[in-house]
C-alpha cells in the first residue's frame, strides 16, 4: 500500500511541472537554465542516493553514468552563464522541482531494499521525461542562440538516458531475471 503511494506522489510530478510551468509564464533565459540546472542537481542526487541503496549492478551502472553525465551538463551551463555575465536563476518551477526531488529523495530514502530499485526507475522515468518535455519547450521558444545549442546538445543524452530507464525498469520488474 505504501509503494502504491510513492509511485502515485512520482506519477503527479509531470501533471504539477505543467501547472507551475504555466505560472510562470515565459522564462527568461538565466530561469530556462535555472529549471535545467535545478533538475541536473535533482538527477545527480538521486542517483548519488542510488549507488549507495541499489543492490543492483545494473541499476548502480546507470546511476553513475547519470552522475558523470549531468555533471558535464552542470559544467557547460556554469560555462555558458559565466561567458554571459550572468547566473542560472531561479523561478516558481525551479522552486518548484527543488521541493519535489526533495520530497522524491526522502520518499526512496524511506522504500525498503527491495522496493527501492523499482521506485527509483519509476523516477527516473517520470523526472526525466518532464525534462526531455522542459528542454524541448526550450528549444522551441528560446531566443538566445547559445541557449538554443545547449538545450540541442543535451537532448540526446537525456532521451538515452529515458530508454535506459525504462529498459531498466522492464528488466528489474521481470520475475526470474537477475538483477
């Protein structure tokens, strides 16, 4: 019963980005890399908390390409925002994602060893196809021609890392498979 909610809180979070996306209103470009970065830190500590709950090696795998991956992308925003002049802001959905991954960390910190695995795939999927839906919304309204390349840039990675997820997910959720 108690996994049961954990998964409804994780499927709510692309129904709640949508809402407070629309409050908003348009981002500014520093807020767009804001949401990203805000939503990298949130990949990087999930799967930080994975590597040490995950008995899986397949799972504890994909963690640290997560963490090497989203890492790099912290650094190219870093990059981008400093030869701007400016720094990643933050907004209502950045707010809004910090808060929810917080929620989302205490709740896996809190799953039993055996429900972790598929709770976090679960998370993984939903967070990162919010962000894959984030970054394509960036693409098609950005003006900033660096911007724009960025977003471009990490789509790719971001999409593999998705598939993964819910390769992941089929696999660990199949009965008599080895983990």
């Amino acid at each position: 019963m108690k996994r049961r909610g954990v998964v409804a809180a994780l499927l709510v979070l692309p129904v709640f980005m949508t809402c407070v996306r629309a409050a908003d209103g348009v981002p500014s470009e520093e807020q767009r890399l804001g949401v990203v970065f805000v939503a990298n830190q949130a990949e990087i500590a999930a799967a930080q908390l994975a590597l040490r709950r995950s008995g899986s090696r397949s799972v504890q795998a994909y963690a640290r390409r997560i963490i090497v991956e989203h890492g790099q992308v912290q650094q190219e925003i870093m990059a981008l925002t400093n030869s701007a002049g400016t720094q990643p802001q933050r907004s209502a959905t950045s707010n809004a994602m910090t808060k929810q991954s917080q929620t989302d960390l205490a709740r896996l910190d809190e799953s039993s060893m055996y429900d972790f695995d598929d709770l976090y795939l679960e998370r993984e999927t939903g967070y990162l196809g919010q962000l894959v839906n984030t970054v394509d919304d960036g693409i098609r309204t950005t003006g900033n021609a660096d911007v724009k390349t960025l977003l471009v840039r990490m789509r790719p990675s971001f999409i593999l890392q998705l598939d993964q997820a819910q390769r992941l997910k089929i696999l660990i959720g199949s009965r008599g498979l080895r983990r």
